[in-house]
C-alpha cells in the first residue's frame, strides 16, 4: 500500500481527517484521459512509485501537458527522460522544467528528501558511460534515494576503483555501468555484499555490437548477485535500485 493511501486512512483513525473527504480521495479516477494519453493516477498506490514520462516520441506540448496534469493532481515529484535540449527548451516555454543536458532529463516540481534504507552507488566504467549513469542517478534521486557517483572507475584501472571500497561495502544496491567488454559488473560483484544491477551500454568498437558485447558478458557474470537491465537502460536501473533501496 502506498504511503499516500496509509496515510489518509491514519487520519481516518486518528480523527485528523473526516471519512467523506477520505472518500472522496479514494473515488477519485484511477486515470486521466488528455486525449493523447491517459495518465496513470493510481500507479504510486499500486507500484509505490507515480509514472514517468518517457520524452522520446513525444512532443514538447505533450510532455509539458502530462506534467502539468500529474502536477495539479498532485504529485510534487514528475520527471521525463530521453528528452533532447531542442526539445526540453520548447518545454521550459510552457512549463518551468529543471533540465539535466548530460542525462537528457526532465524534472518538474521538486527533489524529494531520500527516504530510501541507505545508499546507491552508481558506478561506471568509463567517461563516455556517464549519460546512462546519470539518467539512472536521477532517477533514483528522484524516486528518493541518496546517490553516490564513482565514475571511471573501470577494469583498465582497476586501483581506480578498489580506491573507493569504503563506499562499496557501504552501499544497499550498486549500479554497474559499462560498454566495451562489460567487465565492471562482475569486479563489483566479487566485492560488494549487496544487490549488483548491471547496466552494458552501446559504447565501444565494432566488436561491441552497440551493447551486445557487454549484455551478454554481463549476463554471464560469474559473480552471484548480479542482474541485468536492458542496453543503455538507465532509467530501469535506477528504478529497480530505488525498489531495493526502500524495501
């Protein structure tokens, strides 16, 4: 149950809140039709996380629309990955939008205060993974976790990273970051405690194959404790973490 819903009926209890204002909370349409999507209401209530925006394909009146309707619904934390500057720009002209160019990420609304059990480590391989690493950063920043950043901190160096096993052995989730031959992941796996979520990404030479290289490396970790989230899949990293994370 979300902690919106548990919250409204504490006040039930408590007196704090009258039973015909609970229930008209809890009437109130599971969705919202805006004619070219319907938005989800009833998601953070289901998933204990509100729907995202995905910002490929859509237009800049479309996702400014969709996150001014979950706006006055409500919710004070609504975000859009995958959205061009071109794109965000034209967006900041119809609604005020946070923009973060390196992640391609839109925030409406406000930060939250981590609430999450303890920390995320978002690690990668290299340099040229950091746009992956930091639609997943936000994303859990956004979902209310506290984010550590290790970037390049890959296998070609590896002091570069065993230089950070305070914040490894610290940390409730990992995220794994790495194109190429995707060997990061199973490295942390072998040191870390806690969930590992691998993310291979489409950078690399010809061998690499956009990604497949190291999805499939990474799907052959020999280190237990290691899953896999799509090529370049950020955004799913981050929100498989931010469901570890408050668990």
């Amino acid at each position: 149950m979300s902690t919106d819903i548990k919250s409204l009926l504490e006040g039930v209890k408590n007196g704090s809140v009258d039973v015909d204002e609970a229930l008209l909370e809890l009437k109130k349409a599971p969705f919202k039709d805006l004619g070219y999507a319907n938005i989800d209401l009833h998601r953070k209530v289901r998933q204990g996380a509100a729907e995202v925006i995905y910002g490929a394909g859509k237009t800049a009146e479309q996702i400014a629309g969709i996150a001014r309707a979950f706006s006055d619904c409500g919710q004070k934390t609504v975000f859009a990955t995958r959205v061009s500057e071109e794109k965000a720009k034209k967006v900041s002209e119809l609604i005020s939008v946070e923009y973060y160019k390196e992640a391609g990420f839109c925030l409406f609304g406000e930060m939250p205060e981590p609430t999450g059990n303890g920390k995320i480590v978002v690690a990668t391989g290299g340099t040229s993974d950091i746009p992956v690493a930091e639609e997943a950063a936000l994303t859990a920043q956004c979902l209310g976790n506290e984010v550590v950043r290790l970037f390049d901190v890959g296998v070609a160096g590896l002091h570069r990273l065993l230089a950070h096993m305070d914040e490894i052995m610290e940390a409730k989730v990992i995220i794994a970051i790495a194109g190429m031959e995707g060997a990061l992941a199973s490295v942390i796996g072998g040191l870390a405690d806690c969930p590992v979520i691998a993310v291979p990404t489409s950078i690399g030479y010809g061998a690499s194959f956009h990604g497949v290289s190291a999805l499939l490396s990474m799907l052959n970790s020999c280190a237990s404790g290691v899953s896999v989230v799509n090529i370049d899949n950020g955004f799913g990293a981050g929100y498989l973490a931010s469901m570890i994370n408050h668990t």
